[in-house]
C-alpha cells in the first residue's frame, strides 16, 4: 500500500518538473480528433444531445463535426429483456477500423449511454495522443536542454478495442422505428354485453414520442329479451393515438371514430339501423420485447362517448349506450428501422 501511494504522488511530481523546466517553447499541446457522430438508441434511451453532453463533459471540448472526414457510429438496441450497445469508428472511405460491444445486464439505457459515452471520450483522447506522437519533432535547439522524463498513465477506464473485422453494411438510419402488429381484447360498455375485439395496428415511435394508427372491429354480439326478441350490433372504429414514452412504459391520447350497426331479431318487422360513434380517452401501456424486433405490449384503456345512442324495439327502448367504456388487451407487434 506504501508503494502504491508513493507512486501516485511520484507521477503528480514528475509532471510539474517537466512543466517547470522546459522551455515555453517547448510545450507540448494535445491533438484535436473530430469526428461525426451518428447516434440511433432504442425508445426511451437518452437524446443525442445528452449522449454528446456525456463526451464533452469528459473531454472538455466537443469533438463532433458535421464536416469531420471519420464517423462514429453508436447504437443502443433491445437484446431480450436487456440491452445492447455498439461503438463503431469510421475511417473516411466508410472502413470500419474498430468497434466495441456494452451489454447491459440491468436494462438501464441512462447507466448504459453514460458508461459509452465516457468510452468514446477515451477513445478519442488516446487517437489525440497517438496522433500527437506521430508528429515530426521540432528542429534541434542551439542551446542544450536537460529533458525530464514524464510517465503518463492513462485512467483505469474501460478502452475501446480497435481491431480489424470483416466490413458489414451499415443498418442504421435516422428517424424513427416503425412498429407494426396486431392485438385482442375485452372491452366493457361498448356493448350491451362484454365483448371482444380485434385490431390492426401502425405506430411511429422516437426515443420519447409515438403516434398510431389503428383499425378496430368488434365482434358480433346478440341481446334477447324473455320473449325471444333482441337484437344484434357490430362496431367499426378508427383510432390515432399521441403517446408519451418513457422506458417501456407509454401514456397516450387516444381518438375514435367509426359505425356502430344494430339489426333486429325474432321480431315481425326486423330492421337495420346504424350510427356514427365518436369516443375519446386515455391508455396506459408497458411492452417487453423478445429479441431485437418482437414486442408483446399489454394495454389497458378509459373511453367515453361523445355520441350516444338507443335501441328500440317495438317502440320501446331496450339499450342506451353508456357514456363510459373500458378496455383491457394485448398486442403483438414488429419493429422496423
């Protein structure tokens, strides 16, 4: 433990010798590395303005330009339950020159975007070293100079291994994933009964905004009275939906609009009738993946009617559609970048 502390007091000393006995002249100063980043994480993952705010905060100046002839490229995407990110450096000409792997066992995109950020940073301290090395010396001084050596120890942080690999094409793009799928579910006071439902579904999704479009079809149901008469209905709606998302848990508002079909049974004159149906709400979401593209997403929504209707049947009414309606499902869908 003694030598251990003495060598850490030896490197702070060392280095203020050099300082102090060379020359202004002689100083050296640290390489600037530029490069481009190109950033696409996994919804509910840190911006990319956070993620540069992690690399400039470690290396106090901001090594990302839009004209810069090598590219960075970082991606944070779904393993599973966990997550997965790589770091890929490119050489101009689009060469892949090195790339480094960073599962997360926990899940936590903060903790995962932190610990590549402060990879990348050190990863480019040591390019502005390496370049700094490779300069040609300056011509010899007239006067002789003692030369104090300094030994430089770099930080004990993770490095990013450079190594070469066979070239793959690049399947990163900017802008948002798409997620496309299908779902079931129960819904309550659509109805005169619990019925079930069908969907179809497209959404759009960023790091913490989605919007969806979905198509929805209730499943026929039949209400008798104790003389055998009743009726039959169907609904067909179209919904949009406005979503916040944080990790993978979602918030959204959701609109619909469609038809809703009702027709007579077991009476002497049956007739079909049907009505505009317009509902407004909220749902609550939480999705797990499988994989990088597969979602299983359980949904839980609070409706209510801003049309109403009533079904009657020999001139006397029978149904009135509630003002208030709920639904609980579950979806299936693909992502797509």
């Amino acid at each position: 433990m003694r030598r251990a502390a003495r060598h850490r007091l030896l490197y702070p000393a060392v280095l203020m010798l050099a300082v102090v006995g060379a020359p202004r002249g002689a100083r050296a100063r640290t390489a600037v590395v530029a490069t481009r980043l190109d950033y696409v994480a996994a919804p509910g993952c840190p911006s990319v303005t956070r993620f540069e705010a992690v690399v400039v905060g470690r290396l106090g100046y901001d090594p990302f330009r839009d004209d810069a002839p090598d590219r960075v490229v970082v991606r944070i995407d779904p393993a599973g339950k966990m997550l997965e990110g790589r770091l890929e450096w490119h050489a101009p000409g689009e060469a892949v020159i090195g790339e480094q792997s960073f599962p997360s066992r926990t899940g936590d995109c903060d903790e995962l975007t932190r610990a590549m950020g402060f990879a990348l940073a050190l990863q480019v301290q040591l390019m502005a070293a390496t370049a700094e090395e490779n300069r040609a010396p300056p011509p010899a001084a007239t006067t002789a100079t003692a030369v104090v050596p300094v030994s430089v120890v770099p930080p004990p942080t993770t490095q990013i291994a450079v190594e070469p690999r066979t070239s793959r094409p690049d399947d990163g793009r900017h802008g948002p994933s798409v997620l496309i799928g299908a779902g079931a579910s129960a819904g309550f006071g659509l109805a005169s009964d619990p019925v079930a439902l069908g969907r179809l579904f497209v959404a759009a999704a960023w790091p913490h905004v989605a919007v969806e479009l979905a198509g929805e079809a209730i499943a026929p149901s039949t209400t008798h009275r104790a003389d055998g008469a009743g009726f039959s209905q169907e609904e067909f709606l179209a919904s949009l939906a406005g979503c916040g998302v944080r990790s993978a848990w979602s918030l959204c508002a959701v609109g619909k609009i469609g038809e809703l079909r009702v027709a007579g049974q077991g009476v002497d004159v049956p007739l079909t009738a049907s009505g505009l149906m317009l509902q407004a709400g909220v749902r609550l979401t939480a999705s797990h993946t499988f994989g990088h593209r597969t979602y299983i997403i359980g949904r839980a929504e609070g409706l209510g009617r801003v049309t109403q209707g009533t079904v009657t049947l020999d001139g006397m009414s029978v149904w009135t559609t509630p003002r208030f309606a709920a639904l609980l499902g579950i979806d299936v869908g693909v992502r797509f970048r």
